[in-house]
C-alpha cells in the first residue's frame, strides 16, 4: 500500500512539474504577444504622425490607437496576474508534494533560495548557494509589472491627444 501511495504522489509530482512548465511557457507566449501587438499599435501611430494631416485627425487617431492598447494592456495586466496565481500555487503544492516524499527538494530549496533569500549549504559537494541582492526581485513580478509600463505610455497618448483635441 505504502509503495501505491508513493507512485501516486510522484505521478501527481511529476503532472505538478509539467503543469509548471505549460504555465510559464503561457505566460511568456502572452508576453512575446502582449509586446508584439503594441509594436504593431507603435508603428501604426508612428505611421500616422508622419502622414501630413491636419493636427486634429492625428489627434484623434492617436486617441483611438491608444485606447486599444489601454485596453490590450489592462486585458494582460490581468491575465498575468491571474497567470502569477498558477505559478504560486504550483511551487506551494509542489513544496508539499515533497515534504510527501523525502528527499525530494528540488523546488523547497528554490523556493528558500529564491524567495525566502535563505543560504543553502550542499555539504556533501562543499559549496553553498545564495542568491545575490540584484537577484531576488521575482522575475513573475517584473514580468507583471510590463503591462502597467504600457499603459503608462498609452495613457500619456491619450492624454496628449485628447489636449490637442480639446486646445
């Protein structure tokens, strides 16, 4: 019996890992597609500012291409948050999952490396691990933070525009 509860919580471990792994690969397809599509939405407004017309239409287009990338960039804003939650419950289950099935520690000891910043001691190798102060800002949270980024920019659009509209 003992032996069938093994295999199932390293069945449900190694699931855990690809379901990990399909969840950051998601994540940076949203990236890679988030960032194309305002590259796309940069050099259609490029595009219009450099056509001669009048102050006001450029004004205008302005206005309506930066609401479509406020509103792209508030849609992956949220599904990056929403992303993020997968990727915390997968390292805390995954955690678990080993405390299941000692010697397993692949992703406790990640996770004190990385998130609790704790020194790991490999004494069978004589080395330890610690990850340095430039290291320790979660790359999901950066990652995160790229939307709020663009919508700066494209509210700065906006707001121009609708200045020129309105002086």
């Amino acid at each position: 019996m003992e032996e069938d509860i093994e295999a199932k919580l390293l069945e449900e471990y190694r699931a855990n890992v690809e379901l990990w792994k399909h969840d950051d690969n998601l994540r940076q397809q949203r990236i890679g597609n988030f960032l194309t599509t305002n590259t796309i939405l940069l050099v259609a407004l490029g595009t219009l500012l450099s056509i001669k017309h009048d102050i006001k239409s450029l004004a205008l287009s302005a206005i309506l291409i930066s609401i479509f990338g406020l509103l792209i960039s508030f849609f992956c804003l949220s599904i990056l948050n929403r992303n993020a939650q997968y990727i915390r419950f997968r390292r805390a289950h995954l955690k678990y999952l080993e405390r299941k099935m000692p010697p397993m520690s692949t992703f406790t000891n990640t996770y004190d490396a990385f998130y609790e910043h704790k020194t790991l001691e490999y004494q069978e190798i004589d080395q330890t691990f610690s990850i340095p102060e430039r290291g320790k800002k979660s790359s999901t949270i950066t990652e995160g933070n790229l939307p709020v980024l663009i919508i700066i920019f494209w509210a700065l659009v906006f707001l121009t525009g609708l200045g020129v509209l309105i002086f």
